[in-house]
C-alpha cells in the first residue's frame, strides 16, 4: 500500500471514465431518446474535496450525454470530454495543456478502451467490478463498485498520499 501512497502523492490530475466508474455501467434511455445515469452523491464530494486540495479532476468518456455535462457542471470540473472513442489523444492534449507528465497523472477506468491510458500514468485505477484484463493493469483496484463510491475511495486515497486527508475531515467538524 506505501508503493500506491507514493504514487498518489505526486498526482496533480485524476481522470475518470463515466461509464462504469461513476455510474454502475447501467444506461437508461427513455422514449424520447434522452439518456439517464445515476451518480452517487458521496462520489461528487469526494471530487469537490479533492479538487479543493488543488488536484485536477477531468472526464474521458465514449459516450455523449447531457446528464453528465449538466452532473460535472455542479461539481466544478472544467475538463469534461465526452464522445471520445479513442481516449488517448485527449488525454495527451490535455497533459501538454496543463503542463503535466504521466507520472503526475491517475486514471480510473473498467473496461478495455481505458487501458491505453491507463498503461501511461502514475497510478492506473480499476474499480471493483472492472473488466479482469483491465484489473491486470491497474496499480490499484477499488474495493467498491463503479457509481457505488468507488470515486470517492480514489479521492480519499489521493488525498492519504498527499497528506491532507485528515485536514479535509477535520474542516468538516
């Protein structure tokens, strides 16, 4: 675990995939066309606290839906890049934009379009219910589920790494 702390502490920019990761993987579309997601609410706080500590969050996703521009929208992530099939070259484009190496870099996903990021970064992260070949490649798995507070789990851990995860706690008494 000292090996996954290290890690965490030089993160400067946590990337997540929605689908999977923030969400349960499930997608709901209703009749008129219009997509639902469900997201944990303890997955959205844990952002904010992270992102008040200085780190970046952004989201990579395949997939283009309103539900997730208006969700990170509330949660103040400027860095939203959604209908991205092929990941890694906005990824790239925006390590060169924010000045950052890989290594400074943590990216949680579940599935097999996440590895070619994954296998770049700091510290790779796989939720719990990821896909077993995507689980090979992570430094780290989550013990909960994607869109079951497994965002969280990696913000707290970040958090550990860089040493302020009790000063976060403490602002809450």
């Amino acid at each position: 675990m000292q090996d996954i702390l290290e890690k965490a502490k030089k993160v400067k920019l946590v990337v997540f995939d929605v689908d999977g990761v923030l969400t349960n993987g499930q997608i709901i579309i209703g009749d008129n066309g219009e997509e639902y997601k469900a997201f944990h609410s303890r997955d959205g706080h844990g952002m904010k606290l992270l992102q008040y500590t200085g780190v970046e969050i952004a989201i990579i996703t395949g997939r283009t839906s309103r539900t997730v521009e208006h969700r990170m929208q509330s949660l103040g992530i400027k860095y939203v890049y959604q209908g991205q099939r092929v990941k890694l070259p906005v990824f790239q484009q925006l390590i060169k934009e924010l000045k950052l190496s890989p290594e400074e870099c943590a990216y949680v996903g579940d599935d097999w379009v996440d590895l070619s990021i994954m296998s770049r970064v700091g510290l790779a992260i796989a939720v719990q219910d990821a896909d077993p070949i995507v689980k090979k490649h992570a430094h780290f798995i989550t013990t909960s589920k994607g869109g079951h507070g497994a965002a969280r789990e990696v913000c707290e851990l970040i958090m550990e790494g860089q040493g302020n995860l009790q000063d976060q706690i403490e602002r809450h008494f």
